[in-house]
C-alpha cells in the first residue's frame, strides 16, 4: 500500500485493482487490519472488516455476494454495502443483526482506494 494521496484531512490508499470482477472477494490487510474487497454485482466496490462479527467467521473464505449484499455462509447473516447486519429466515423474514465496519472507498486510476481513519 505506497503511494497514499492525501485531500486536506484525507489519506487515500489503493487496497486493491479496479478489475475485480462483480461477485468477487479478495482478501487484504491494511496494517494489521483483516480486510475484503468486494464487488456487487450491480458493479459497486466495498471494502470491510473481513470477520463476520457473529462467529468471527473470515469473510473471504466463508462469504458469497449476493446482489448488493454479502453473506456469511456459516450462518447465513447478511451485509449491505453500508455494513448493515441481517438475518433472513426460511419465510423471507430479514432480523436486524450486527452491523460490520465499512470503510469509505473510490474507483480511481485503475484502483479501488480506501480512505484511513483519522486515527491511523
């Protein structure tokens, strides 16, 4: 991760490449941080936290893509792009669950960047 750009209070940091395809899941790090990169599959990026703040189940090895959301697959708990948690149960009823940390990110130069938090 070279080469940050920096807006005013704004670190950017390129994490991963712009060709990730919709439905895909890379796995990265940011320090010490466990992240993913993901691609919805109406083409948005997403980069979060890459447990899953249920059963810490890693994100990259046990999440599928879904539309505009992640699944956990070890128990089926669901992820907006906004990082809200769900439920969704055999009947279509969705349960307001843990939410999981996202970071801001953009397309930019062939790259997906996310912007460091203030206290990095």
């Amino acid at each position: 991760m070279s080469d940050p750009k920096s807006s005013g209070e704004e670190e950017w940091v390129p994490i991963a490449s712009a060709d990730l395809a919709p439905g895909v899941i890379v796995e990265t790090n940011l320090d010490s941080e466990e992240l993913i990169v993901w691609r919805t599959l109406e083409g948005f990026p997403c980069v979060m936290e890459a447990r899953c703040p249920h059963q810490w189940s890693h994100l990259g090895a046990e999440g599928v893509v879904e539309g505009e959301e992640i699944v956990c697959l070890t128990h089926c708990w669901r992820f907006s792009r906004n990082g809200e948690g769900w439920k969704a149960g055999m009947t279509g009823r969705r349960d307001r669950k843990g939410d999981i940390m996202v970071l801001p990110c953009k397309e930019e130069s062939n790259q997906i960047w996310i912007q460091r938090r203030k206290d990095e």
